[in-house]
C-alpha cells in the first residue's frame, strides 16, 4: 500500500499539480475564478453561471454555442499548459529525451484541467435536468456535452498539429546527415564527431546528478497511448542540448501566443458581424485565457520580481491613461464634444430661476390638459408607471404586466397614464412598449413578439467587444448622427439592443417632443446618476426644471441645493437634443463594469452611471412629479394611482444575528450597509410614498405593486443579468398567472373599467 502510494505521489502528473500549488498561485488564481463563476458562487444574482450553462449564439441555444465553449476552453486550457511549460518545464530535464515532449508534458497536466472539464459537464447536466422537470430533456444534455466535447477536441487537435510540425526533440539530432551531440556517440558510418566522451561519463557532475537530473524525483509519467512508462536518467545527455530543446519549444509557444493576440485584435474588426459575436461565456474564457498568457510571460521572464513588476505595470498603465494623449471614455452619441459646458453650483441653482421655471411649469400643465382632453370622463384617474431596475429580468417583467394590463382594459392603461419613470432594464422594457404603442399600427397583435425581443441576449456582443476591441483596438472609431466617436462595448450593446427592438428606438431625444405634447404617450425621464456628486440627470425632451429641486426650493421657501440637473438645459450648447434615444436609455443602464461610464461634455468634465444608484425603483422621481403638480392633479383628476413594477424587490434577505461572526468579518460588518444600497432605497421611498399621500390627502392616493420574485431556495432563480436562459423568461412570464397577481390586475382593471 504504501508503494502504491509513493508511486502515485512520484508520478510526473501529480508532482507538476503539487509543484502548481506551491509556485503558480496567480495562474491558479485563475482557475478558481472560472469555477466560482461556472458555480454560480461568484455573482449568483447576476446570473454569471448561465453564460456557461446556457450560452447563445445567433440567438440560439444547443450544440453550436457549446462547440465553441468547447473550443474556447481548449484554448484556455492550451493557454495553461504553454505558461506553466515555460516556467515549470525546465525542471524535468528527462522531457527532453522523450519524443514530442510538450505533448507528453500537456498528458501529464491535464488533472487540473480535466477536473475543471468534468465538473463544467456535471454542471451543465444539473442545470438541464432539474428535480421539478416532470419530462427530461436528454436529448438536450447530449446535445449540450457533445457540442462541448467536440469543441475542445478540435481546439486541441489544431494545437497538437501547430506544436508536431514545429517543435524539436531528441530525436532532431539522430538522423545521419546531423552532427550528433556529445553524449549520445557518433552516428553510424561517420568518423567520431569532435567532442565525443563515452558513454560512461557524464555531463554533470556525480554531485550535481541528483540536483539537476531529476530534483523532483519522478518516477512515472503517461505517454502518447496513455500508458505509465519509467523515468530515465538524462544525466549522459549533454545539459546543452536538453536546454536547447526547451528553448525551441518555448519559442514555439510564445510566438503562438503572440499570434493568437494578433487574430483576437483582428477579429476586433469584425465585431459587427452576428457571425463573430462568440457566447459571453466563451468570451470570459478568451480573457481569462489572455491574463494566464500575460501573468506567465511576466513570470517567465522576471521570475521573483513578477508581482512587483505586475503592480509596477498596472501603476504605470494608470498614469499613462490618465495623461491628456489617452482620450478614453466612453461618450454620449448625439452629443458635441467640440465645445464643453460649465458645471458649477451658480449653474445649478440657475437651473430653476423665475422664467425657466414658470416656462417649463406651464408647458407641462398644457400637456396635462391636453392628457385629460384625451379621457372619456371629466376627471379621470391618472397612472403614474414606475418600473425597476435588474436587468433583462425587469425588462421583460415590466414589458410583460404593463401590456398585460392593456390589452385586459381594452387599451386604457396607456391612455391613462401621464408619467413613466424607471431605472435600467425596467425603463428598457417601458421605452419599448411606448416606442411600439406611438409607432406599431399592430401594437396589440404584437404582444408576443414584444416579450420575445425585449428578453433577446444583450451580453454576447458586449463580452466579445471587451475582449477584442476594448483591450486590443482601443483607438477605433465609429461615426453616429454624422459625428465621430471613440468605440467600445457601449456602442456594441446599442446595436445589438437597436437589432433586438426592430430600431425603433433609433431616434434622437427631440423625436419624443411634440408627440409627448400631444399627450399620445406618456411622458417619460430617464434618470441616470451622476458619479462625481451624486446628483441624478433627467433627460426628457421637455422642459423639467422642476425636476431639479424639492417643491420647498421651487417656491423659495427653503434655501435648498438642487439634487437633480435638466439634461437639456445643461447641455444647451452640446446639441442636447440630437441626443440618440438608445445612448439615454443605455447611460439609464450602465452597470459598473459591465458597460463604461458616460463622459459628458462638461467643465469640468462629469461622469454618469445607472440610475439604480440613486432610483432603483423609479418611485423618487414619481413623487417629485406629483408633488409639483399636486394642485393640478387635485382639481383635475380623481385620484393617483402609481403601479410599481419591480425585480427582486423582496428579495433581501436578513442574516441570522445569532450567528457568532469571527473577528476579520466584523472588521467589515459596518461597509455592510453599503453594499445593502437597495434595501436602503426601498426604506426611503417608502418614507416617500407615505408622505405622498400625505399630502395628496386621504383616499387620492393608491399604490398598486407588482414585484416579480422568484422562487425561495431555487438553486437556479432568475438572475439580474443582460442574458436570459429560456427558463427563466418561462419563470418570468409565468409569474403572472399567480392568484396574487391576478388580484391585483383586477383591481387596476376595476379603476380603468
């Protein structure tokens, strides 16, 4: 037993893992990164594991997306093996005796990978064939692992044909007509070669033998046939050769690896075509593939400096960028960037003057009036539509319960409603639905197709845009509305959203002016935040300075600062107008990391995000509306009703406290509340809310909320993501069907009857 056991801890395949766990802790790294985000136990809630469970392509699910996870995992895989080969593959001096030695060297790596592989499938099997699933799909399981498989086969094939045609081993110096090394005696037929030693002696010491032959002491390795073949001295070889051997095949591989980095930047050029838009799963792989390739060369050429050369590399990157010759951020397309506008505190307060607000006030009373002209009854109920953010998720829930409450009213809901406010996904499910309601002379027989586009992937083109373009063509440019723009995954995610919605929401802010006026749809702001004070931005093709303050610094009451800027005013002199609808609703939705922060044309220059950071749920810039208004909204109507569409709302789940936290988590409990920035949103808006029918008075206000939760303890819940698997729109969609929900679309039904 315990010869048993020295064979296999002195087998070649286990010595490298274990020489992994001592020495490649940073491409290691690597690894659990991937399996945490395949498990889903990185970024649950944002749904990172169904870009591998579930990946599309061409807007289809099955065996072609997976072929090429496959292809791409190979790729990853090949990428470990040539990094770890150059820093590692020294150490085994008797590789280079044996034919095809990089080979044999990846057969022998492969428990890690291959342990990776096989969990991946397990994954795969267990997302596809549920407990609850009465029929299983088999079919759809083979179908998913045969892709898989064939994919990473082909993947390795073309590196094993690259590698047999290219690399040397000790075999190159064998044939006649080659003068043989020192140690391995004259060929056949040809006088002694000049630096001929017998067989006996050896080019290393006796001393140095056991330090440098063999230091790992290695007994087994696998070949070719899978086979466990002995380990042999190399000792009688000269040191110049194996070390020669090892520095060809190195270079084999780094200049493989320099190649692939030129084919990834040219398929940058190519990002356009659906064709080369790959899965956003295999897109991480590529990356993670490019960081190995990266953190091995550093290692392999630096050795013990490599982290302080690695934090030395990303300190000077910084400073570089942050120079004025590095013109990177993303911009706002529809805007002049020729000409930048003042952003100050006198601005601001400006913004709500005694003309500007007066103005602004009026307009929008005559488009309330021109709403109300619009109602069959002399005071009609008005709806407000407040919709959250959390992705597709939202998008499809918010498209899905506004359109449902429409079409069972006849068309009444829209008609009756004077505001839309949101944040994210949600407010891309409710710019569509507004979109399609003014434009689609079809609107009501299109219900279907609605929910099945505003669900379409929006992740694959903005993965792949930050592997090829973002990192390797930084500088490339696209032109929108006749100006120049520097291109990166923002413009990627609005053409694939303009493809998804039939480019009915490519039109410039100001397309939305005069049928807004005319009260055909509702008025809509979009929200997002602005990064450097925290103020929110409201764009909207109307006036709205009223937007900007509490109704308390509106009548100057109060000496308050403004908390939120007018978009249009702001940028007056930027062409704030021509602003593409698409860009608007995308800053509305940029997630940190995800899509890059807006730059708008300010001095000094300001940055924006999603509106979740400030307004998750829409339900702040409703109140103001209403507040402002109030007096209005009191004589002319019967009543406010606000339906609050929301994801994930419930979804906050509280920490058992009797739980004993070590000391290093309660170093960290007081950042928790932080990180719980939407739980805080809904307690202060509800606070809002409360207030708001204060102040409309009692039984003029009503609340009607349909928030979309998924299951509890459902290991694969609907995630907050720009990718849907097709279960999760089913679970989505079928949510409404519920008893509760159903009760409550009876009661909106009730007020529009």
């Amino acid at each position: 037993m315990r010869a048993l056991f020295t064979g296999i801890l002195r087998s070649f395949s286990v010595q490298l893992l274990l020489l992994h766990l001592r020495s490649n802790s940073l491409l290691l790294l690597v690894w659990i990164i991937l399996v945490l985000m395949m498990s889903g136990l990185l970024g649950p809630g944002l749904g990172i594991q169904y870009l591998f469970l579930d990946p599309e392509y061409l807007e289809a699910a099955g065996f072609w997306p997976f072929l090429i996870i496959g292809l791409a995992f190979g790729f990853f895989t090949m990428s470990w093996n040539l990094s770890t080969y150059l820093l590692i593959g020294g150490y085994f001096n008797f590789l280079a005796s044996l034919s095809r030695p990089f080979f044999k060297y990846c057969i022998n790596n492969a428990l890690l990978p291959l342990a990776v592989f096989f969990f991946y499938g397990g994954l795969i099997v267990r997302f596809m064939l549920p407990k609850d699933e009465l029929s299983p799909r088999w079919w759809q399981v083979a179908e998913a692992l045969s892709g898989l498989t064939l994919g990473l086969i082909i993947s390795l094939f073309l590196y094993a044909i690259y590698f047999n045609l290219t690399n040397r081993d000790i075999s190159y110096y064998k044939p006649k007509f080659r003068q043989p090394p020192p140690n391995m005696g004259p060929a056949r037929g040809t006088r002694r070669a000049d630096g001929y030693r017998p067989y006996r002696t050896r080019a290393l010491a006796p001393i140095l033998v056991g330090l440098y032959d063999n230091p790992y002491h290695v007994s087994t390795y696998i070949n070719e046939r899978l086979k466990t073949k002995l380990v042999r001295s190399v000792a009688h070889y000269e040191s110049a050769v194996l070390l020669g051997i090892f520095r060809q095949n190195h270079f084999n591989a780094i200049l493989l690896q320099f190649f692939t980095i030129l084919i990834l930047a040219g398929l940058g050029f190519l990002i356009d075509i659906p064709l080369f838009q790959i899965p956003a799963g295999a897109s991480f792989l590529v990356m993670f593939s490019l960081m190995i390739a990266i953190i091995g060369a550093i290692s392999y050429w630096f050795s013990e400096w490599r982290i302080t050369l690695l934090v030395l590399l990303l300190a000077g990157f910084n400073l570089l960028t942050s120079t004025p010759f590095f013109q990177h951020g993303n911009q706002a397309y529809g805007l002049d960037y020729e000409t930048r506008a003042v952003y100050d505190e006198d601005l601001l307060m400006a913004q709500f003057n005694g003309p500007v607000l007066e103005k602004d006030l009026a307009a929008t009373i005559e488009i309330l009036e021109t709403w109300k002209a619009r109602q069959p009854v002399d005071k009609p109920p008005l709806f407000v539509v407040c919709a959250s953010g959390g992705g597709l998720t939202a998008s499809l829930w918010a498209t899905h319960v506004t359109q449902t409450i429409e079409q069972c009213s006849d068309g009444r809901l829209l008609r009756s409603t004077a505001l839309m406010t949101g944040a994210s996904g949600g407010e891309l499910g409710l710019a569509y639905l507004r979109e399609a309601y003014l434009s689609d002379p079809d609107f009501r027989a299109n219900g279907t197709s609605r929910l099945d586009r505003i669900s379409r992937d929006l992740l694959n083109p903005v993965a792949f845009s930050l592997v090829s373009n973002d990192l390797f063509l930084p500088f490339t440019k696209v032109r929108v509305g006749g100006r120049t723009y520097r291109r990166d995954r923002a413009y990627n995610f609005e053409e694939e959203l303009n493809r998804n919605t039939e480019g009915l929401l490519d039109k410039p802010l100001i397309d939305y002016r005069e049928p807004e006026r005319r009260a055909e749809i509702p008025l809509l702001f979009v929200t997002p935040s602005i990064v450097d004070d925290g103020r929110r931005l409201v764009i909207s093709p109307q006036g709205v300075s009223y937007m900007t303050a509490p109704a308390a610094a509106l009548s100057g009451r109060l000496d308050l600062r403004p908390d939120m800027v007018d978009f249009r005013r702001l940028l007056a002199g930027q062409s704030a107008d021509s602003l593409r609808f698409l860009t608007a609703l995308r800053m509305n939705a940029t997630y940190p990391y995800v899509l890059p922060l807006v730059k708008l044309p300010t001095r000094p220059t300001i940055r924006v995000m999603d509106a979740g950071y400030r307004d998750n749920y829409g339900v702040a810039s409703a109140t103001r509306f209403l507040s402002v208004f109030r007096e209005w909204i009191k004589d002319n109507t019967s009543g406010v009703h606000l339906i609050q569409i929301s994801a994930f709302r419930e979804d906050r789940a509280v920490v058992d406290a009797d739980r004993q936290p070590g000391i290093v988590e309660n170093l960290f409990s007081p950042v928790g509340v932080a990180g719980n920035i939407l739980g805080v949103q809904i307690l202060d808006q509800e606070v809002l809310l409360g207030q708001l029918s204060d102040l409309l008075g009692p039984g003029f206000f009503h609340l009607h909320r349909f928030n979309y939760e998924p299951a509890a303890g459902d290991p694969l819940r609907t995630s907050v993501s720009l990718h849907l698997t097709e279960r999760e729109r089913r679970q989505v969609l079928r949510q409404i069907d519920g008893r509760e929900m159903q009760e409550r679309i009876d009661e909106v039904l009730g007020v529009l009857r």
